[in-house]
C-alpha cells in the first residue's frame, strides 16, 4: 500500500487502525484466558478444550501481527516473493484457526454427549466421527490452498489473488456446514432436556446467536468475492481475514464468557452449570464433568 495514491491514504489509516485494534483486543483475551504464568500446576493440568482455545488466540494474534507488517510495513505489493508469502499465510493462518475454533466445537460437543463418565474421546462414536469430519475439512482446505487460487502482479505493482470459484465456493460451504453440525451437536441434548438452568439457557441461547453471526460473516465474505469477481488486491484480502478472524474469535471469547449474572470467568463456558444442575437427564451430566477447566 505504500505506492497508494493519496486519495487512498485515508483507506491505510483505517487498514491501520484495524490491525492495531485487532492486536490489542487478541492481546487482552490472551491475558484473560492464559493460566499465570508463576502457577506450573495450572500448566500441568491444563485440558485439551483450553489448549484449543489459547491456541486460537495465539494463532490469531500472530496473524494479525504479521498481517500489520506485510500489509502497512513491508508492503506486498511490488515483490512476487513477498506477494506469495502474504497470500500462503493469510489463507494458513485463517485456516488453522477455523480449524482449531471447531475442535473446541467438538470438545464442548463431547463434554456434553459422554454424560459426565469420563469416557475417553476415541472410545466414543460421536467424538470420532466429529473428528473425521474436521480432518476431511482440514484436508480438502489443505487441497484448496496448492490449488484454488492464483496470483499475478498487475501492471500498477499491485499484487492481485484471484480464487477459483467453484473451489472457493465449497470450502467455505463446508465450513458453514461443519460450523452448524457441530453447534447442533452441541446444543441438541440441552433443547431436549426438560430441566434447563438459566445459566445453560444463557449458554445455549449464546452458542446459538454466535453460530448465526458466524454464518452471516462467512456469507459476507462470499458476497464480497462475488462482487470482486473473486479477484481481490493483497490488502484487501488480508484486511478481510483480519477481520474475519477478530470477529470470530470475539464471538467465541462471547460464548466463553459466563452469563450476564456471572461476568467473564477464567475457567470455562461449562463451569456455570457444574454446580445444582439435576442428573436425571443422562445428557446433562456430561454437564458435570468439566474437562476445559
């Protein structure tokens, strides 16, 4: 961006600015959900479900840290090398963490479907088949990145990706697709229970809002390729990501972050309904086992 005319300058600022603010807001949810850094026992005894959630925050932080020097620091536009280099891990880096946002998916999933008797992941059917899923998804999105795009450097230095449209289209498919199976995983035992607390009403009820706002950005996105004709200049693109990824991550912290009687929490988003819940519902008492924490 920095051989941008000048009546763009105002553009890179707001790009700026969005990179700045991203940092700083991934920042903040890494302090609050890392474990202190002078107690190793919390290290020690840290689960699978809060690793999944650190690395998503680290993942997009690193991603919008680098975002910000390619785009308004080294600027990638003039070197094809730089131009590859911004591409790769803009699409390695927005993947990866919407891989890793749905195996937190799954592990909220399992929580709930193993009924609180500690029934190790790969001896369930369902956490399995979720898992399968994810690695399928995680497969073809391995395929789309060697393949689904191109790029080519236009006569005004600008660096441009273009995406092949039917392959771009059913990665992003799939990953709505996936996205919901695993939220409705997740939420369909709770809707059945005919003994709900309100603070699982609050979680079901924001698990569901955060996969609508999810599909609406994924679907924004989509549009947003249509009208570019899916060609789309680096910083654009990359800004895009961005975005995407801060939003999301967002809306996960949201769904992580207690109920509004019990403000953000440091442990997990099961943790409110560990305590006075009945047992009689065998899908609830996976309620009672608490493996993010």
């Amino acid at each position: 961006m920095d051989s941008a005319p000048a009546n763009h300058r105002l553009l890179k600022t707001l790009i700026s600015c969005l990179h700045l603010l991203g940092a700083s807001l991934l920042s903040y949810l890494i302090a609050r959900r890392a474990p202190s850094l002078n107690d190793l026992r919390q290290w020690r005894h840290i689960t699978w479900g809060r690793v999944c959630l650190l690395l998503v925050l680290v993942n997009s932080w690193l991603f919008v840290f680098s975002s910000g020097i390619l785009v308004t620091g080294v600027g990638a536009i003039r070197d094809p090398a730089i131009c590859k280099i911004a591409i790769f891990s803009c699409l390695f880096f927005i993947g990866s963490t919407k891989i890793l946002i749905n195996a937190f998916l799954i592990e909220r999933a399992y929580i709930v479907w193993s009924g609180g008797f500690s029934i190790p992941r790969f001896k369930m059917k369902l956490y399995k088949i979720c898992g399968t899923i994810l690695v399928g998804y995680t497969a073809v999105y391995a395929l789309w990145m060697g393949t689904g795009y191109h790029i080519h450097i236009r006569k005004d230095q600008m660096c441009v990706i273009s995406f092949e449209r039917v392959t771009t289209i059913s990665v992003v498919t799939c990953d709505i697709l996936q996205s919901l199976l695993f939220t409705g995983i997740f939420l369909w035992p709770l809707w059945r229970s005919y003994l709900m607390s309100p603070q699982l009403r609050e979680i079901a009820k924001r698990t569901f809002y955060g996969a609508i706002i999810g599909v609406m950005i994924s679907l924004g996105n989509v549009a947003g390729m249509i009208v570019q004709k899916y060609t789309q200049q680096i910083w654009v693109c990359r800004s895009i990501c961005v975005a995407d990824i801060v939003l999301n991550v967002w809306i996960l912290y949201w769904i992580c972050s207690g109920t509004s009687s019990k403000p953000v929490m440091d442990s997990s988003l099961l943790e409110i309904c560990a305590t006075n819940i009945p047992t009689e519902n065998p899908c609830l008492n996976g309620l009672m086992y608490n493996p993010l924490t």
